[in-house]
C-alpha cells in the first residue's frame, strides 16, 4: 500500500481509541467450519445485530445444517424475515455453499479442513462455489485458527472514508495491509470492533419539535341592541 508508514500509525490510533470507546470483545470461535461459513455469508450484507437474530432463528426453522442445505430459498428467505434482493442473495448462496460442501464430502461438514495447513484449506475455501471473499476470512480467522481480517463493505467504506488506507487501495490490499499491522492475537478483537464502528450510527436522529402556537384572545360578540317599537 502507498504510504504504508502513514497510514499503520492512523490505524493503530484507531485501533486504540476503539478498545477505549466499547466494550471488551469476548472471542468467537466455531467447532465446525461450515458454521462459520453460513454466519459470514448471512452477516456480510447485514447489520451485525440482524444477522445474528436471524441466525438464532433458523435454529427454529431449520432442524440442522443439512435441513438448511435441502430447503428452498423462499423458506430461508422467510426465516431471514424480509424478501429483498439481499435476502434473496443470502438465501440462494447459502443454498449454493451447503450444496458444494456435500458434494465434495458428501456431508456438510468441514472438519477436514481443520486437519490441514491453513494455505490448503483456504484455498479449498476459496474455491467452492458461492464463497465470498469475507467469509472465507471470517471462517479462517474464527473457526480455522488463521490470522486474516475479514471486511465488509461498510468496513471499508469506512476506512476509506476516514482516510485510514490508501484511497486507490482494493479490498485484497487492504485486507493484506491490516494483516501486517494487527497481530493474530488480535485480529478477532480488531475486526470486532472496527465492525461496530463502521456500523455504528453517524448521528442521532433528531427529534421533531412542533412549535406551540399561541391561542388566539377570544372575542366577544357584539350583539346589536333592536329598539322595540312603542
């Protein structure tokens, strides 16, 4: 990245003023891959707090990761909540990624993975049909122990709009260049956080005010005095 040395000092005092401002991140990690998998394909074009409401819902809808890959997409859409195009997307590429993992080991788990180097499980990640870019950080980093930065679009867009990494940067340089500036220890906690923020509300929304109109002064009604006639 252009003005590597700029930019790591600007991404370090961001790293340390957002361990001040929130919470403690608690570390997560997932037994099984393919867990992983389905929260980061869900996630990604959600809101962190929606996505994990849903996630918790489709233990309801769904009996486990394979009811999950033989359903349609309209019951994973309803699961989901809403019928969108991202909801849409969600549900079918979750379809997609179920359908190759069972293919390739005719069950939908991917506990081999977690037998191998992590170059060969990444690219076995990489390849299968559906993945995205994110998820494949997202399962390295919390399910197969690998050091990766997993970024979603509005991460992104939040660090470029910060001026935190170079504006010609792609995502692949960026992601590489966080790598390099937070350890493997700290790369869940990193990711965490930058995510609440980039995530986090600009603003407050601001309440309407509506203003008192002052009541008009009654008036009386002048009543006109008829004259009898005599």
């Amino acid at each position: 990245m252009k003005n590597s040395r700029e930019y790591a000092k600007k991404v370090h005092k961001l790293y340390r003023s957002l361990k001040r401002k929130y919470p403690k991140v608690e570390q997560v990690g997932y037994d099984e891959p393919t867990e992983a998998l389905v929260y980061a394909l869900v996630s990604e074009d959600m809101y962190e707090v929606v996505a994990q409401a849903a996630i918790n819902r489709f233990g309801d809808y769904f009996v486990d990761l394979n009811d999950l890959r033989v359903s349609r997409v309209e019951e994973i859409v309803e699961a989901l909540r809403t019928d969108t195009p991202v909801t849409r997307n969600i549900a079918s590429t979750l379809n997609r990624v179920l359908w190759a993992i069972f293919n390739k080991y005719n069950t939908v788990t991917l506990e081999p993975l977690k037998e191998m180097s992590k170059r060969p499980a990444r690219r076995i990640l990489e390849k299968m049909d559906g993945s995205s870019h994110f998820a494949v950080n997202y399962c390295t980093l919390t399910s197969l122990r690998g050091h990766a930065i997993p970024l979603t679009k509005k991460m992104i867009e939040y660090l470029r709009s910060n001026e935190l990494v170079h504006p010609e940067s792609d995502e692949q340089e960026i992601e590489g260049f966080l790598a390099r500036q937070i350890s493997a220890e700290n790369a869940y906690e990193f990711y965490a956080l930058l995510r609440r923020r980039s995530e986090a509300r600009k603003g407050r929304v601001k309440k309407k005010t509506t203003r008192k109109t002052k009541a008009k002064p009654k008036t009386e009604k002048k009543t006109k005095k008829v004259k009898r006639k005599k």
